[in-house]
C-alpha cells in the first residue's frame, strides 16, 4: 500500500516542441506529489487546551471513584500523607494523561477534541494506527514541554510514533486519491497484436 505522503497527482500538459521543423503542441502526462494537510500548530494548541478540561474530568472521575474505594474499605488515612499533592501530580502527569490519550485514541483514533473538531490521527499509510503507536504516542506525551512541539505541524508524539492528525474529510480524499495511485500502479500495458 502506498504511504499518504508518496500520493501522486497525475495531470497533463501541452508543451510545445519542434518535430521535423514544425512547432507541433505534444501532451504530455506529468505527476506531483499530493500535500498532506496536516492540522497546524494552533489548531493543535487548541485540542491541548481543550483535552485538558477533558483530562481533569476524567481524571475527577477517576478520583472520585478511588475516593468511594478507600471510604468503603477505610482507608482515609492515606489522604492524610504530607506528599499526597505530589504523589497526585506524579500520577496524574504518568499514568492519567497517557491513559486517557490512549483510551480515547485508540477507541475513536481521536481524543475528545480532536473528535469534536473533526479531526483524526493516522498512520503513514492513512489507516487506524496499531495499538502500539498509539501506545507510543500517548506515552510520550509525558516527556517535559512535549505538548509545545505541538505548535509545529508534527509533535514530538507523532513523530516518535509515525502518526500524523489530519482532517477527516481530507481523510477522504486521500484514501480515493491512493486507490486511484494503485489501480495506476498495478495496471499492465498489453503490447499490440499485430
């Protein structure tokens, strides 16, 4: 299968050429690579920003239910430690974050507000990515000011993953334009019978 990135676009031209003396107008078929249209840096700082208010939902609920956990077993006292602000950002930084950009990625191959706004991650190929570049992806989001490599047109987490956020109608429009590239590349020229 052919990667989004090497997607040809076939178009014709008519260059003028000399045969025996006379300008005669020659087509001639001709191919550029497609651009993919990766979501850029802002729109990007926009999903952190919204994922965030998302994350701390989530991890809310998740704290919510540790904390019904340790009532119903009694064991409050452990709320009690002197560190417990920094053991919550330990955790919440390790474990919660990737956790929820793993779930939701690799559930709907979006998070919350790349779904919302349209958007969705891809391998090279244009395909859902395997569980383990998911994997990677979300687990590299803990490296320190990861999430300002987002300000580019690829982050740190879908360059160390091989992943790309695109929209899905572009989506579209590149899953037609490969299938058009490979009927090109797989269609044999019979020789003339004479």
């Amino acid at each position: 299968m052919q990667k989004i990135t090497e997607i040809k676009e076939f178009y014709t031209e008519k260059r003028k050429q000399r045969v025996n003396g006379e300008a005669v107008f020659i087509e001639k078929k001709l191919y550029r690579f497609r651009d993919v249209n990766y979501v850029d840096g802002w729109a990007r700082f926009g999903h952190w920003l919204l994922d965030y208010v998302f994350r701390v939902i989530f991890e809310a609920g998740i704290g919510i239910v540790l904390g019904v956990i340790l009532a119903l077993t009694q064991n409050l006292g452990i709320l009690n430690d002197p560190n417990i602000n920094i053991y919550n950002r330990l955790v919440s930084w390790l474990i919660f974050q990737p956790l929820y950009y793993f779930i939701f990625e690799l559930a709907m191959q979006a998070s919350p507000a790349k779904a919302i706004l349209g958007r969705i991650v891809v391998d090279e190929y244009g395909n859902k990515p395997s569980p383990k570049q998911i994997f990677l992806r979300s687990i590299s989001r803990v490296v320190p000011f990861e999430a300002f490599s987002c300000l580019s047109t690829l982050g740190w987490h879908d360059t160390w993953s091989n992943t790309f956020v695109i929209r899905k109608k572009d989506l579209k429009e590149l899953k037609l334009l490969q299938k058009i590239n490979n009927i090109e590349a797989t269609s044999v020229s019979l020789p003339n019978e004479t």
